[in-house]
C-alpha cells in the first residue's frame, strides 16, 4: 500500500492542496482565504455604499493586484498573499470572487496558477459595505490567476448566469452542478476535493451532496476534466462572464456491505511515477461512527477510466470493483469521538 504522505513526483502536475494535507504548499493562501471569508461573512451588513462601478465589458481586463504574483517557486510570503487576496475582494465586482471556502490550486504554466473553490461569494464587495444584497453565492467556482510583472491578474470562472458586464447581475450556476432554481435558493452541493494534471488535462474530483442543511447527504462523485488550454484562455480573457464546462465522469455509487454513506473518492490523491493513489472516505452516520478511509490506485493516464481502478481489499491485496474495496486503516482509528469531523 502506498504511504499517505509524501511529495509527489511527476512532471506533468503541480498540485496544491488544502486542509493541512500538504501545509506548505497552502501557508500563503490559508491567511487570504480566511480574509476572503471575513469580508463574505459581512453580507448581512446593510449596504451603504457600493465600490465603484466597472467599465463596460468590452473594454474589461482583468483584474490587475499588485502582489507575489503567479510565478513558480517557493510559496509566497503569507501576508503578502493575504494581501493580494484580500485586494481582488476589495475590487470585486457582479463576476469577481469575493471570498470562498475549500480550497486548492494547480498550476497550469510558468505564469499562471487556477485556484479551485467551494462555497464561494461573487462580488460586489468592498471594505466598507462587505458582501452585500446584490452579490452572488455559487457552490463552487475556478478563479486563475496570471502572473503580470509584479502583480497578478485575477478572472473568476462559474458555470455561466454570472453577469456580463456592471448593473447586470444573474443567477451564477457553480461549475460543476446545477444553479439553484431562484438566487441563493437550495441546490445540490458538488464540492471540491483533491486534484492534480495529466499531460493537457486538470483532472479535478468533486464530492456530491443533496440540497439541504447539515447534516450533509452525500451522494458520490464526480470526476471534472478540464483542458488545461480552456483555464489558461480564460484568464488571458476579459473580466466578466468567464465559464469553464469541464467534461464530467459520475463514479458509481456505492456503500460498504455494512451500511451508512457512500464512499466518496478524491480526499487525496498522490502520483507515485505512473500511478495515481485515490483516497476516499466514508462519512460517519448512526450505524457507522467513525469515518473510515478507502484507497484505490490507477494507472495516471487511465484515472478518469473507473475501470481500470485497483482497491485496497485488505492484507496488501489489490482488486478490480468497487464492492471489494475494504478500510485502509484499522476499525476505530477514525476521527469520532476525538476531533469534529469535517465534511
């Protein structure tokens, strides 16, 4: 069985994950993210006043922030990035990130890197009047950022529905999902889960969840591929109404023969020179408390083939289906009863 932690190796993909897998790669982003949030968790602050409205679409660049930029190398300084982050929240408008949660990134070239949220705020926003009655609120979200001399340009990409241009706000569906059927209604949840690229490909996992409040009900798992050439178009393009539509492969379903969730693939993944490793957990429930980790490996090349996919059946033996799939860690070392288990 491979290790469950590790650099990953690979010419081919850049990851960056979040929630603490790989810290160092995440250091400079997680004090900008928690920015972002900040300014979200503002929404119910009545606007007083809204930044100033954007020029037309047709002459809309992105938007340019001073900062650490999207260049390869170490990660950034964190209150740089905090910074940078901050400041696109600051000058978001109807089709701008504003703030989200979830987060990971891969990069696609020397100069440009595509961030991938969950529950994300779409803009206006502003330092005096936070997230206010007019912005948008999508279940996920692609924001690339490009590098451009000393600062980076930001685009944010949805589903499509966001607005075209200032004074037209829409109905911004997620990128993967459904809009919800009025702004701010329920809809289902696809959120983000670990990615990584293959050749030309951003092969991205999304975990599915019904419409609701906690507790979540997962549903399975969705594999969205995305040319690489589509993101890195998209943030050379102009401000508003960027869409990404990745292509998108739904994992059968399927719960463990001693009942509970679904097990949900895409918490980790790591290459290993030509395979991929595919981590997957089982939420926990009445009948099955502590949530328990699952693990697949695939040829890189084949992981959006379902097929081709070997599970950890127990005792280092490896097998072909889903339904031999057993727990890669022993009964009980799961996170109930110790910490609060995230979704």
């Amino acid at each position: 069985m491979a290790p469950t932690s590790g650099t990953r190796t690979g010419a081919d993909e850049a990851p960056v994950r979040r929630r603490g897998r790989h810290g160092r790669e995440l250091a400079g982003l997680t004090a900008g993210i928690a920015a972002g949030l900040g300014i979200a968790l503002a929404w119910l602050v009545p606007a007083r006043s809204q930044p100033p409205s954007p020029p037309p679409p047709s002459t809309s660049p992105p938007v340019l922030i001073r900062g650490v930029g999207a260049q390869p190398g170490p990660a950034p300084d964190a209150a740089a990035l905090d910074a940078e982050w901050t400041a696109y929240s600051d000058h978001s408008g109807c089709a701008d990130w504003a703030g989200g949660d979830g987060v990971s990134a891969i990069r696609l070239n020397s100069s440009q890197l595509a961030w991938f949220f969950s529950d994300t705020f779409i803009g206006p926003a502003g330092p005096a009047t936070g997230v206010s009655q007019l912005s948008g609120f999508v279940h996920n979200s692609v924001v690339v950022q490009t590098a451009a001399g000393r600062g980076s340009t930001f685009v944010t990409l949805t589903g499509g529905g966001a607005c075209t241009g200032p004074g037209r706000p829409g109905n911004a569906a997620p990128v993967v999902g459904p809009p919800p059927a009025v702004p701010r209604g329920p809809s289902d949840k696809y959120w983000e889960e670990d990615g990584l690229r293959i050749g030309g490909t951003v092969v991205k996992f999304y975990n599915h969840y019904l419409a609701g409040i906690q507790p979540y009900i997962p549903v399975g798992t969705v594999i969205a591929a995305f040319p690489v050439s589509q993101l890195s178009a998209a943030g050379h393009g102009p401000r508003y109404g960027a869409v990404a539509r990745p292509h998108l492969i739904a994992l059968p379903s399927w719960t463990p023969p001693g009942g509970g969730a679904p097990v949900l693939w895409g918490a980790a993944l790591l290459r290993a020179g030509n395979t991929v490793y595919v981590y997957g957990t089982q939420s926990p429930d009445v009948s099955v408390p502590d949530r328990r980790l699952y693990l697949a490996r695939v040829p890189a090349r084949k992981l959006t083939s379902f097929g081709a996919w070997r599970f950890y059946a127990g005792a280092g033996r490896w097998a072909a289906g889903q339904r031999n799939a057993r727990p890669a860690q022993p009964p009980g070392s799961g996170c109930a009863g110790r910490v609060r288990c995230s979704r």
